[in-house]
C-alpha cells in the first residue's frame, strides 16, 4: 500500500513539475521584440492553468503598452540631458 502511495505521489509530482518547465521555457523564450507569443492555457481549472492565463493577460497589458502610439518616438528623441550626459 505504501508503495502504491508513493508511486501515485511521485507521478502526480512529476506531471506538475513537467507543466511548470514548459511554462518557464516559453516564458524565457518570450523577450520585447516578440511579445506576441502566449502560454498555452491548460483546459483544468488547477493552480498552473490559473499561472497561465495570469501571465498571458500580464503580457497582453505589456503588449498593448509597448504598442502605444507615440512611445517609439518619445524615446527617440535625445534630450539635452541626454546629449550632457553621453559627453561625460
């Protein structure tokens, strides 16, 4: 009975931690050029299906900051003390 135990646990363990890496390496692949790419939203309603859709919303509010009108360009344009600061 023991052995059956801890065989379920040590399944159920390892099935989470699988998902967990799978969202960390779609999470470290994903940087600010390309911030189109989301996690994949599991069907349960567990804890890492709660992880994944918590951090595609995160990403959908930072694509939609990033992809403001006007941004690009007011960080293009250098002010003065920018220009003082690069002659230092």
């Amino acid at each position: 009975m023991f052995l059956l135990g801890f065989v379920i646990s040590y399944w159920s363990a390892r099935r989470t931690l699988h998902r967990v890496e799978r969202i960390t390496e779609t999470v470290a692949r994903i940087g600010t050029e390309d911030l189109k790419e989301r996690l994949p939203e599991p069907v349960n309603s567990d804890e890492i299906s709660r992880l994944a859709k918590t951090f595609n919303n995160m990403l959908d509010r930072l694509q939609a900051s990033v992809n403001w009108p006007g941004l690009e360009i007011a960080f293009a344009i250098p002010t003065s003390t920018d220009q003082r600061l690069l002659r230092s």
